[in-house]
C-alpha cells in the first residue's frame, strides 16, 4: 500500500508539485499576516492628528502663562503621534474625511483658567478631544490612550505651576515672619530702656512722698512688664513659626515633586517585543488549519492505488503521504518565522516541535471528519475553524470574549495549540497538559480513521 501511494505520486508529478505547494501555504500566510502587522504600534508617529490652539496667554504672579502654546509646541514634537497645528475647520473637515484621526481643541480661556485654581471661584480647565472611531476602530483607540497621556501630562503642568506659586507664597510668609521677629525684637529692647527710665523716674520722685505719683509710676511699671512679657511671647513663636517654615523648601524640583509624588517601575515578566511576536501563536495556528484545509480538499485519503488487506495498512500509507507533507509544511513555516519574520523565540526547538505538533493535530481532525462524514465532514472543517477563530482566545483573553465563546474556549483543539505556541515564543511555562491533551486527540482521531477503514473493508472488500 505505502509503495503504490508513492509510486503513483511519482507517475503524475503534477500532484507531487500540489502537495508540496500546499505545504507552502502555512509559511506564506503567516508570513504575509504577520509581516504586515509585524510592529504596527512603533509606526503611530505616522498616524495624522490635528492639535487645534485658541489659547491665550495670561501673566499672573509676575509670570507669562500660555499654556496652550506650551502644549502645542510639545506635541508638534512628540513621536507618538503626527501631530500638525491648524485651523478648527481645516481640522474638522479632514478629521471628516478620513485624513485624520484625532483634533486637540485647546479653548481660549485655558491658561486663565489654571490661574484661578487657587482663587475663591475655580474654574475648570477644559481640553476638547474629537475622533473618527468609523474610520478605523483601533486607531480610534490608540488616540484614546495618547489623549488620556495628554491630559495628564497638562494636568502635570498645571499642578506644577500652582505647587511654584504655593510655595512662593510660603517663601515669602517665611521672610515676612523673620522680619517682624526682627522688629518685636527691636521692641523688647525699647520697652526694656522704657522700664528703665520708668524705674529712674520713680526712684527720683521717691523723696518727694507724692502718693498718687507713685502709684501712677508703679501702674506704669505693671503694665511695662506685662508689654515686655508679650513681646517676649510674641518674639518666641514668630521665631518657631520661622524655624518650621524654614525646613520647607520652595524650589522648582519642590513643586515638581509635590506635581507628581508617586512614581512607578514597571516589569514584565514575558515581554514581547513587538504586536508580531505578540500575534504569532495565533496566525501560526490559522496558517497550519487553512493549510490542512488545502490538503484535505486536494489529497483523497480515502482513496487507494492498490487493494487494501487491512484497515492499518490503509491507514498507513496515507499517513505516511500526510506525514510527509506536515513535516515539509512545518519546516517551511518554522524557517519563514525565524528567517523571513525574524521571530524571537524562547525555545527554537520548542517552537519547530510545537508547529509540526499542530500540523499533525489539524491534519488529523480534518481528514476525520471528511473521511468519517464525507460532505458534511467538509463543512463541519469550516464551522469548527470559525468556533476556534472566536474561541480560542488567539486574540482576545476568554474573560473579554461571550459567555458561548468561554463555554467553547476548552473543548477546541486551537486552544491549547496556542497555549504551546505561546510558551515556545515568549512565556516558557510548563504545557504539560497541553501536550498531553494534543497527543490524545491526534491519536483519537486517526484511531476513528482506522475504524472508519475497517468498517469499509468489512462491508465491502473491494468498495474504494
């Protein structure tokens, strides 16, 4: 049986041609799929937006407030995304038209809002955001984030300014309370020669025996040493209050400080360089399903060349073509990633017996069904390529996708083919289920193949 299979194949070298052309499907859509995706998100420089600038500048606390200038020169310069400066109509009508993604309005009173931030009546500082979220979805939501960042980093700013003119005031409240120290002290001094005086006077009136004089003179002295204690008090916390506002420090890394307290680190423990490494386990796994697909149309594994004796060997010498074809098609596909795609992996071995791991698990659930179902078979292939498609959690985690995908998401053969894929390319973690769950369905499937071949054989010895 495995001679005749070959033998024939060797006779009509044109099907030898196709077998091996379907064997290049995988590798050229995954290359093509990938490569156009391959780092999409290090390209948003590319992405027009339009920031629009109605703002005028404000002076305040002897400072030239223009905000909106500021901002409008940052973001000419930023490299997350093209931004261009330009009339509100230029604007709005090729944001539109499709020409652009996302307008900045800056309003007129937006620096002279921030000024009022520490008055009696607050007014709201107030940044205008338009998008065209019909024109494509997902840049809809990259400009989301970069307004998200624009508004903090304003709100930084402007923090930042209020923080500087707090902490002038403080500096100056600081002086203010070293000066007037300064001069209670001065008026200690002189209520200290006034007693003086007070007590030189009354020693002088002494003789005199003028009763009501000297009682006037002691009141007077009372009072003078109840103006001195005062004054000493007063002198006591003016010089406290000074010490505690002198260990607070107004500098401008103060106010950046008190603008933005909390800083963060960040690492991640599996990072994938770009959004083609990230997308590869999926593509991967669709080139290898619609690869299977192209096998299982062109190559008829229920067909034989020479009478079969027995169901396994029936079984085995298509298996053998089959096999052959999955082994070319995953090193196809294994050299495109790392040569053509330049896919970083964790594991290259991990990864090539992951692909021909996959190659072998979707070539045997497809001949199955066509073998065992016949038409139906065939259009079983294409539903059960659209369940895994929404439920394998190749784009989405299942937490984000319908309840009907979650319930799908464990009983498709794509899950856990991704699973694998993930871990050889960027996770590493342990598949062991993973594996063991593939290999018993490759061998469940090709088991059902060969009672398939033995209840042909049985009903009909000569039946093709």
């Amino acid at each position: 049986m495995l001679t005749s299979e070959w033998h024939y194949l060797l006779q009509h070298k044109m099907n030898l041609v196709v077998l091996v052309m379907i064997a290049l499907i995988p590798a050229i859509y995954c290359y093509l799929y990938l490569s156009s995706m391959w780092n999409t998100y290090g390209h948003t420089d590319d992405i027009p937006v339009a920031i629009v600038n109605h703002d005028r500048a404000v002076h305040t606390h002897g400072q030239t407030i223009a905000i909106g200038q500021k901002l409008t020169t940052s973001l000419k310069h930023t490299k997350d995304l093209d931004f261009h400066k330009l009339s509100a109509t230029t604007a709005h009508n090729r944001l539109k038209s499709g020409k652009l993604y996302l307008v900045v309005t800056v309003p007129a009173d937006f620096s002279y809002n921030a000024t009022t931030l520490l008055t009696q009546h607050p007014q709201h500082m107030q940044l205008h955001y338009s998008f065209n979220s019909g024109q494509n979805f997902i840049v809809s939501k990259m400009t989301t984030g970069i307004a998200t960042a624009i508004t903090a980093k304003v709100n930084r700013d402007v923090v930042r300014l209020n923080s500087q003119i707090l902490l002038t005031a403080l500096h100056n409240t600081n002086v203010g309370m070293r000066h007037a120290a300064q001069g209670n002290a001065q008026l200690v001094q002189g209520t200290q020669q006034l007693q003086q005086g007070n007590q030189r006077l009354q020693a002088a009136t002494t003789p005199i025996s003028n009763v009501p004089l000297t009682r006037s003179l002691a009141t007077t002295g009372t009072g003078l040493n109840r103006l001195q204690l005062g004054a000493a008090n007063l002198a006591t916390n003016l010089n406290r209050g000074s010490t505690h506002l002198q260990s607070i420090h107004t500098s401008v890394t103060n106010a950046n400080a008190i603008a933005q307290p909390v800083t963060t680190t960040n690492h991640d423990i599996a990072k994938v360089p770009n959004n083609g490494t990230g997308m590869a386990p999926f593509a991967i796994a669709i080139g290898l399903y619609v690869g299977g697909i192209a096998l299982g149309t062109m190559y008829d594994a229920g067909e034989w060349h020479c009478k079969p004796q027995l169901a396994i060997t029936w079984w085995g010498s298509k298996a053998a073509i089959i096999g052959g074809v999955s082994l070319i098609q995953s090193s196809l596909l294994f050299g495109t990633l790392r040569l053509a795609n330049n896919l970083t992996v964790q594991s290259q071995a991990g990864l090539f017996c992951t692909i021909l791991l996959g190659s072998l698990l979707f070539l045997s659930l497809i001949f199955c069904l066509r073998i065992l179902l016949g038409g139906f078979g065939t259009w079983l292939i294409s539903i059960v390529l659209v369940l895994q498609l929404a439920s394998s959690g190749g784009l989405y985690p299942t937490s984000l996708v319908s309840p009907l995908a979650q319930h799908l998401n464990p009983w498709l053969p794509m899950t856990y083919l991704i699973d694998l894929l993930r871990s050889a390319i960027s996770t590493n973690v342990g598949t062991n289920t993973a594996w063991g769950l593939i290999l018993i369905m490759i061998i469940g499937f090709n088991l059902l193949i060969i009672l398939k071949f033995h209840l042909l054989l049985k009903r009909d010895p000569l039946a093709n």
